[in-house]
C-alpha cells in the first residue's frame, strides 16, 4: 500500500468514532451477499449434502438416502473419470499452455513497435468474442472429411486421402483443441500486453548499455515483470479447463467411444444424462477441489502475494 | 492493417531497411492474422453459398454464385427472430442485474475500511474459481422450486450471480485508482452518502461501468451450458441454443443455412466489440492490473 493510502485509512480511522461501528459498507454489500447465499451458497451447501446421498426415487425432487462416501467411490473407481481426467490434462494445453506461449510471443512482438499496434490487438481478440457454440461449428465444417483443412493438406499434398479429424480417437480432442487455442490466444495476448506495457522503458536501456543478450533481458528482466500478468492467466487457464464445457459438446459430443471426453462434458452426462444426481454432485465437488488445490499450487509456486 | 500502414511500417525504421528480425516478426503477426481471419472468412463465405456448392470438394474458395438465399431460408425453419430477442432479453437483464449489485459491493470494498473487508474480498475472489457447472443441479432444483425453471428471469438472476464476482473483481479496481479528495471534500461537507455515491462515484467510474458490462453482456450472450439446461422451451431458447439444436436436426445437410445464422449470430457482438473495442481490452487488461 502506497503512503498516501496509509494517511487515508488512518485519517478515516482517527475520524469514525471507533466505538461506533459504520454500517454503510455493510449496507452496499448487503445485495450482493443477499443473491449469493441464495443463488450460490445455498446450491453449494446443497450439492455438498446430495454428494453425500443417493436419489432413489425418480427425479431430482425425489426422496433421497444417506450413503456416506460411496458417491465419491463410484465417480473415483470410474475409469471413465481418469480417462476424462487425463483428456482434461491434454485439453489444458489447447486451454492454458499454447495459447499462453503464442499469446506472449505475439505481445512481445506487437509491443515491440509495429504499426498498428492497435488495431491489430483488437483483431487477434475479435475469436474472444465470437459465441463459443459458433467457433464450434465453423471449425468443425472446416475440419470435416470434405473440408477447408482436408482441401489445403490434399492441394499441397500433404495427404492423399482426406482425414476424418473428429471421428478419429486420435485427433478429436487435438481437433478440439485448435478451436480452444484460436479462441484463447487473443484473450491470453491482451492480458500480458498489458503486463508488458507497464515495464518501466530504462531498465532496458541500462541493461541494453551494460551488453546483455536479449535472452538474458527476457529471463531476468520481462519475465519476473510479467509474473502477475503470467499468473492471472494461468489461474484463468486452469479454472476455465476445467470449466470448459461447450467446446467439446459442440464439436465431438465427447466422443468418439470418450476419445474427447473431459471432466466438465463427462460429469454433464453423469449428473444430466444418467440422472445420477449424487454421484454428479460427488463429482462436482472433486471438480471444485481441483480447481480450488490448482489456483492455490499456481499462487503459491508463483511466490505471488500479489493476488 | 491497412498495406499503406505496413508499407510505412517497413520504410519507417531506424535501420532505414528491414532486419531479420523485423521480417520475422511481420511474418509471425501475419499468420496470427490468417489464423483469426480464415474461420471468420469461411462461416460467412460458407452462408453465402447455395446448396450446390455444400458439401463439393474441392470447396469453392470464393461463393459463386454468392447469394444471401440461405438466410431466408434459415430464418424460415424457426423463431431464430425470438431467439435474439430472448438473448437480448437475457444478456441486458444479466448486464444491468451484475452491475446493479457489483457496483455498491465493490465501493463497499475499494473506499472504506472496515472490519471484515480483506476477508470479504478474499471471497469475492474465491467465488471466481467455482466451476459454475457444478452448480447446476442445486440451482436447477432451487429454480424450480420458485418456479423459474424455463424462464428468462431465472436464467437472468443465474447470470447475474455468476457474473458478480467478476464485475466487483474489475470494478473494485476502477474505484481503487479514483482520487480519494473528491469524496472526502463531499463528506465533511455534509453531503448524504447515497448523494457521493450516486453523484460522485458513479460518474467518475462510468468508463468503467461501462467497459465491465460490456465483457458481461458478450459472455452471457455467447453462454451456452445454462442456458441449455434452463430454458427448455423452444421459444425461450438463446441464440446458442437455437443454433445447436439446429445444428443436431439438421446436422451437416445444411451448413449454408447454419452458417448463415451463425454470422448473424457472431455479427452484434462482432459489432459491439469494433465500436468499443478499447473498453472490451481495458476491461480485460484491468484483470492483470489486480
């Protein structure tokens, strides 16, 4: 905190009467806890109860019985689970790990004076705001049997016989990916743009004068300098990998035979498929404790109490 | 870029002629630009096509004919009208219901001090990792419940609580930034503090407001999961759900007409985004800023 912020939280402390206590922040963050005890607490409480329960009669409205941990059993001895899970890992490269190098490498270059720098920020972020459930569709016209990509690898024959990407165990899910790094790496970009644009300007003329190598700029200079920016992405990458649901219910649905299937498309059909509403509530809460354990490995090997 | 741009961008250096360097970093920003640029292209180029041209390999690079015949047609196998007017509906409702409850909760947090305020705002940023589909099931219950079940309203009231953490996360840090003089000069003036909140506050956060609800209004727009689960009727779908659901009838017979729809679909978010593009990027670069 600045000492100016210092002087002004101390100045407002000698100037309440401390014994008395003030109500007005209270009182404009009462809305916001109001819809989030009900719209967010009180379903988090509840699936925590239902993960502990077994739906027996039909429906979700349904009577329901105490089983202990055996929700958590099932959705742990699920191979299904693992298979979703080590996709998940995979799928996290086209989420996090790709777009976040393509993303910096296009920050470096666009910071490094080119014209337009503008205009060409805004352009490779247009893909952020296209509706994901488009950008699932076009890519998978363009990735069919008879499709842009199959047209291009034939023309300068690459291949002979065109390759069925979304039917393929192989390539579903790096299909997948394509669509999720096109959609990311604007998003990723502009967020370290930012970072980038705060660097102080000197520190690079001095390190410039004193002949160190661009590399040796990069490693010691740009990217300590970057590790909030680098941080907020990763955190945003791993939750939203985890999150990431339309992607592949659009473009695979999953399959072929669970190829593509990750955590997020794979507990849909736990809970909304198979109606198996406790062991999709189990599942939840393994989803939100791996999101939670995640963020805080990421904060934490960061070194950052920056966030 | 335009090629006057680059034209000048290459004479313009201090070389006074290119580098390697230089070359390769124009190559490289190039084909970002061919890599965004070439699906966009091909939706539209895709819903300009008549039948015929669907489906041939190899596919015509440029539509010829071009014709704007599959967006009659498309436009006629649906309420694809409600469908944007549902998802304007849902959108502005989510925007204004997010804003409405962020905007005080983050003064709340950002100018005064008081106990409890770090560990409220540690919440605030712990309710940002919650993978909302977990949520699903709970909130479903509860929405029918109160009988909200396959309406706009609930989805709205969902969207609005997602969207909160957020919008107190990004307007938290517009208010820090704002000079403290102001509003304590309104204070010991005996100013009512709904008037500096609503007088002085607000018209001195407006850029921000409005670069927080536009992200708001594209993402809910573009959401898909809730929106599927919660509106079951066919009159309330969004525009998402009215496009897969097209897309599972139709499946891969009519691409022209689903592409036709999908561009316009993309369009008004497209639109929003290049009329204000500098508050959608100082809205995403406040992020880093935290």
């Amino acid at each position: 905190m600045s000492i100016t912020g210092l002087q002004n939280r101390i100045v407002r402390r000698l100037r309440f009467d401390r014994s008395e206590i003030d109500w007005k922040p209270y009182l404009y963050l009462l809305p916001a806890f109001v819809m989030i005890a009900v719209f967010l607490a009180y379903p988090l409480v509840d699936t925590f109860i239902l993960s502990f329960q077994e739906v027996v009669t039909l429906g979700i409205q349904g009577e329901k019985r105490w089983v202990g941990l055996a929700n958590y059993e099932a959705v742990l001895t699920d191979p299904l689970f693992w298979r979703s899970a080590k996709n998940t890992i995979i799928f996290s490269f086209g989420m996090l790990v790709i777009p976040l190098f393509l993303g910096l490498g296009l920050a470096m270059v666009i910071n490094r004076g080119i014209k337009g720098k503008s205009s060409l920020r805004a352009l490779i972020f247009v893909p952020v705001v296209v509706p994901i459930v488009v950008a699932g569709i076009v890519f998978s016209w363009i990735l069919s049997p008879n499709g842009l990509l199959n047209w291009g690898l034939t023309a300068v024959g690459l291949i002979e016989r065109p390759i069925r990407f979304l039917n393929s165990i192989e390539l579903s899910l790096p299909s997948v990916m394509l669509m999720v790094v096109w959609k990311r790496t604007g998003y990723y970009m502009v967020i370290l743009l930012a970072g980038l644009q705060g660097l102080p300007n000197d520190v690079y003329e001095a390190a410039k004068i004193m002949g160190k190598s661009r590399w040796a700029m990069f490693r010691y200079i740009t990217l300590p300098l970057l590790k909030p920016a680098i941080l907020i992405v990763v955190v945003l990458g791993i939750i939203d990998s985890l999150r990431a649901f339309a992607h592949v219910y659009v473009m695979t649905g999953g399959g072929p035979s669970n190829a593509s299937e990750i955590l997020s498309t794979h507990f849909y059909k736990v809970a909304f498929s198979y109606f198996n509403f406790g062991k999709g509530a189990a599942y939840g809460f393994i989803l939100f404790g791996m999101a939670l354990v995640l963020s805080v490995i990421a904060i934490k090997l960061s070194g950052g109490s920056e966030i | 870029m335009s090629v006057a741009d680059r034209l000048t961008g290459f004479l313009d250096t201090d070389q006074g002629g290119l580098t390697l360097a230089q070359v390769l970093r124009y190559i490289a920003v190039l084909i970002a630009v061919l890599f965004v640029l070439i699906p966009l292209y091909w939706m539209v180029a895709t819903s300009l096509k008549d039948a015929a041209q669907i489906g041939v390999f190899p596919p015509n690079l440029v539509p010829d004919p071009a014709t704007l015949e599959p967006y009659f047609e498309a436009w006629d196998t649906g309420p694809w009208g409600q469908y944007f007017i549902n998802t304007v509906i849902v959108s502005s409702g989510a925007t204004i219901g997010a804003l409405a409850i962020a905007t005080p909760a983050a003064y709340a947090l950002a100018r005064f001090d008081f106990p409890g305020s770090n560990p409220i705002y540690l919440l605030f940023m712990g309710l940002l990792m919650i993978p909302a589909q977990i949520l699903l099931i709970p909130l479903y219950n509860l929405l029918a419940n109160l009988g909200l079940v396959d309406t706009r309203l609930g989805l709205i009231l969902v969207y609005s609580t997602f969207f909160l953490a957020f919008s107190v996360f990004l307007l938290h840090s517009f208010m820090t930034n704002l000079p403290e003089s102001l509003e304590e000069a309104a204070r010991i003036g005996g100013v009512p503090e709904w008037k500096i909140f609503g007088k002085v506050i607000l018209p001195l956060v407006k850029p921000g407001l409005t670069a927080t609800g536009m992200l708001i209004f594209v993402f809910t727009w573009n959401e898909f999961l809730f929106a599927l689960t919660i509106l079951q009727s066919e009159e309330l779908y969004t525009i998402s759900v009215g496009l897969q659901s097209f897309q599972g009838i139709h499946g891969a017979t009519m691409y022209n007409q689903l592409f036709a729809m999908s561009t316009l679909a993309t369009l008004p978010v497209v639109i929003l985004f290049a009329l204000f593009s500098d508050k959608f990027i100082e809205g995403i670069a406040g992020l880093e800023m935290q």
